[in-house]
C-alpha cells in the first residue's frame, strides 16, 4: 500500500499567485516526501490552488509521478470528498493531511466523516501579529461550529 500525503488547499493572492498557507503547505509536504519518496503528494483546491501545490512541490524536487492534483475542491469537507476516490482506487487507506495546525482538528473531523483514516502534520508558522491569529481561530470556530451542525443533520 502507497502512503499519500494530502495537501489541503489554501487562498491564493491573485491568479496563479499563491498565498502564503498555500506555499508553507506545499514545501511542507515536499519535505514529508523527502522522508518518504514511495509516498504520493495529492494536492486539492479549486482555483489555481492544487495546480499550485504541484508547482511547488515539483519546484521542491518531487517527481511528476508522485503528483496527483484534484482542483475541483472549495471547501476542506469538498477536499476529502472529492479525494476519496482517488484514494481508494490507489488502495490507500490512510494519508497524512497537511495543512496549517489551527485547521487540523477540523479536517480530521471532516475526513473521518468522508471515511478516510488520517493523521494531520502541520507546517510551522510564523508568529505573526497576536490580532491575526486570533482572528484565524475565531474564523476557524465558526467553521468547526458548521461543521458540527451539518455532521448532526447528515450521515456520513
């Protein structure tokens, strides 16, 4: 079985001009793939985003065919859904989501939902100004508060 690692999309600046979630997200994963060169890297977001993920990660040394790119994603609940699929006809049971670490609880939540075993690995942040990070997590309760309010009015 292939271990993949799963890169969630984040916003991009303009077209073609990634953001810096994104570019943190996609080296991290490069360097995940360094430590494992079996894995796969599938890069996920509409946008512009997967196709940024590949660019970087193949700017960062990893072959176009550990490279798999879903960009029909918007959402992180449309990432995993979209790349179950891709997963199982891999025979991949489990991957490693690489995203920022204030989201990690929710995708992990969200992929159980979608019925993919997951770890989470976060890239390192910068410290940044105390009022934008507050922000992010207030953003990021409001979307873990959706979440749990769609996963009690839907099954899985």
């Amino acid at each position: 079985m292939t271990r993949a690692f799963l890169v969630l999309g984040a916003a991009m600046r303009a077209p073609g001009q990634p953001g810096p979630a994104l570019i943190r997200r996609a080296e991290h994963a490069a360097a995940l793939w360094r430590a494992a060169p079996e894995a796969l890297i599938l890069a996920s977001g509409a946008g512009g985003e997967a196709e940024a993920i590949v660019a970087i990660c193949r700017a960062a040394g990893v072959p176009p065919d550990r490279l798999i790119c879903e960009s029909r994603a918007r959402t992180t609940a449309e990432n995993l859904a979209f790349c179950r699929p891709i997963l199982a006809a891999r025979g991949i049971a489990r991957v490693t989501l690489v995203t920022d670490g204030y989201h990690a609880p929710r995708a992990l939540f969200l992929a159980r939902r979608a019925g993919i075993e997951a770890e989470a690995d976060s890239p390192a942040r910068p410290a940044g100004p105390p009022g934008r990070h507050a922000m992010r997590l207030l953003r990021e309760a409001a979307a873990v508060a959706k979440a749990l309010a769609i996963s009690a009015t839907r099954r899985p």
